[in-house]
C-alpha cells in the first residue's frame, strides 16, 4: 500500500480507554486489551507498509475463536471505505448518500460495511469514558473533543475520524443588549486603590554547582506530587546519582551532533533525541545542569495516571552508542515498551533499555510513544 502524504490524511482524534488502537495512512485496526501481542504485531506489519489483507491474515494467523473483539477500517483508491468488525465494536459515519452505521455485536465470525465517499467516521469501543454512542451518535460527534492523533498506537475507547458537517441551520446567537452609558453627574467617586501586600520571599538554599533553589519546592525520595494524585518520578538521589546507562560504560553526552531518533508523541508532537529528553504530566529538569538543557514534552493526563516527570530518553552510550535509550523514573503506574518482534515489556524504574525503531512506549491514560528514525 503507497501511503499518502500526511497532509492528505484527515484530522482524527481519540479518547483514552483499554482497546488498542493502531493507526495508519488508510488503515486502522482495534483490538481488545487482552491482545496486546497482536497489537504490537499489527503495529510492526503496518509500519512495514502492509495493506489491510495482510493484516486480517496476520491477526488471524492464530485462529478466530480466539479473537473476542476486532474493528479494522480501511480507505480504498476507489473512495470506498471498508469496515469490519466483531464483538463490542460499533462504527458510524457521515457519507455522500447519507449515515452508515455498523455493529459487530451477534456476528459469528465478523459484519463487514462497505460505503463510498465517506466524508468522517467514528469508532466505538467498550471500556472507556467515550464508550459507544447512543442511537443518535454519528461520526464526529462527541461530549469531549477528544486528544489529537496522526498515527501510531494508542490505548483507545472511541476514534474520531475527520471532520463532521457543520450544522447548515446554525441558531443565531443572541447579542446581549447595549446598556447607556452612566450619567458622569450621578457616578459615584471611585474607591481608592487596594493593595496586596507582598508575602515573604521562601528561604533559599544553594543547590548543586552553587545554584540556588527554593528549599519548599524540593522533593525529597519517595515524595508525591503536590496533588496527591500520582508520584513526581522517585526524584530520590538513589535514582538521580546513577543516571540512565550501562554498567561499566561511559556517561552518554549531554547533546549529540545529530539526533539518534525521533519520538512521535500520540497528541501529535515530534521531539528529536539529540539530547535528554523527559516526558511527563507537568516535567521538570530539577537535577540538570543549566549547560544540558534536556527538553521538556508535556503529555496530556485526564485520569492522572501519568506521573510529572514519567520518563526519561536519551542518547545512548557505549554498546548503545547511536541509539536512544528510555528510563522509568519510578512513575507511579510505570511504562510498557513494546518492541518490533518482541512481547511487552514492563520497563524497570531506573534501568535504562535500548529502543529499536518502530518501538511504542505505553505511558497509560491513552497516551503512547512511538520511536522512529531521526
């Protein structure tokens, strides 16, 4: 299958939920949570550049009473969309003749939908806060508006696809009436000017290399973040003290010539790892130096599931010398690396691993990671 250029690919959107979505050029395939390895082997095969044949033969390689759930949605150089689906999964779309909808609830093996022309789509699945649709719901329609997402793996309850029609009887928006000027006879004389007055600077300590901080916004081994909700990352010096590498190998440099790969965030953003680089709710560089400048990506958390400062890629050194490496730092809920090839992979906190590209880290809270070459 030739893929088209990004820019011809439609707007799509998902909410988090516990189905695993793969999302390319012209294909996109569900799977249950309970099929992780088929997930990682729908990812590589698609990466490869395989068509939505392939695929089906791919997934279904280990028989299909064995698949409880499937939705795989393909867009043809005919125009034609073809939808299959099987189990909880539900599909609805907005086309040139009017709505198509299909469910894959009571098929014995899978109902499959064929529709020409269709404008934007929309992807039901169980487990999540999208959940399916009412009988109204159509392609685009949605309470939330949903995390923005060019392709790669995601954890998924609902795929919004394109953009919907606009409503063509809009109702007028009402404008609230002008009210007349005050008499400047009868305005009352203005009040003086309230102050604030200025609390107390917090004391400060001097930090590593004679740098100050401020001593109430350190965190000490085992803190939590300050919501409560999820750990900032085990900042502990434990941690901190034998940064991410190899045993027995050289510290990796701060910043590389060139970058070793490329991060393709689910949201949409692109990071070059030419340097460290920490992923998180809220990221925070507390033990860098001001000469490494590591970057900072800021990834969406609605469940609070992903802690501040989740993990850390970098650089490799050594045996690793021209890849990326990824580190946990002690997040709450932890990271799941999915390599090409390989099962997944729960990443131990401080212990840093290779990345091949093509791999996906898994952050939780639908977001995911995927590796590619620079």
């Amino acid at each position: 299958m030739t893929s088209p250029d990004a820019a011809a690919v439609p707007p799509r959107a998902y909410l988090p939920g516990d189905w695993y979505v793969v999302l390319g050029p012209r294909v996109v395939v569900a799977l249950p949570a309970s099929e992780p390895e088929r997930a990682a082997r729908a990812w590589s095969l698609l990466d490869a550049g395989a068509g939505a044949d392939e695929l089906l033969d791919a997934l279904l390689g280990s028989g299909l009473s064995t698949l409880a759930g499937l939705a795989l949605v393909s867009e043809h150089d005919d125009a034609t969309t073809r939808v299959l689906l099987r189990g909880a999964a539900r599909w609805s779309a907005q086309a040139q003749d009017g709505e198509a909808r299909g469910s894959g609830e009571g098929a014995s093996t899978w109902s499959e939908v064929l529709v020409r022309d269709v404008g934007s789509w929309r992807l039901d699945l169980p487990g999540g806060p999208g959940g399916h649709g009412g009988p109204g719901a159509h392609a685009g329609a949605s309470d939330e508006p949903g995390l923005r997402v060019a392709g790669g793996l995601v954890r998924a309850s609902c795929v919004l696809h394109g953009e919907p029609d606009a409503d063509p009887d809009p109702e007028p928006q009402l404008q609230p009436e002008p009210h007349p000027d005050p008499d400047p006879e009868l305005d009352p004389e203005p009040e003086p000017e309230q102050t604030t007055p200025t609390p107390p600077a917090a004391p400060v300590e001097a930090g590593p290399a004679g740098e100050a901080s401020a001593a109430p916004e350190a965190w000490g081994p085992g803190e939590s973040d300050h919501d409560g909700m999820t750990k900032g990352g085990e900042w502990g010096e434990d941690l901190w003290r034998h940064r991410p590498g190899i045993p027995g190998q050289p510290q990796p440099p701060s910043v590389t010539a060139s970058p070793v790969a490329r991060l393709v965030v689910s949201h949409g953003e692109e990071v070059e790892v030419d340097r460290v680089v920490l992923v998180g709710r809220a990221p925070e560089a507390r033990r860098f130096t001001s000469t490494e400048q590591p970057r900072l990506v800021t990834v969406p958390s609605p469940q609070q599931e992903i802690s501040s400062t989740h993990l850390e890629v970098r650089p490799g050194s050594g045996a690793d010398h021209g890849s990326a490496v990824v580190t946990d730092l002690g997040s709450t809920n932890g990271t799941v690396l999915v390599q090409p090839g390989l099962p997944p992979e729960p990443l131990q906190p401080g212990i840093a691993v290779q990345l091949i590209p093509g791999a996906i880290l898994d952050l939780g809270d639908g977001v995911s990671i995927q590796v590619v070459r620079p």
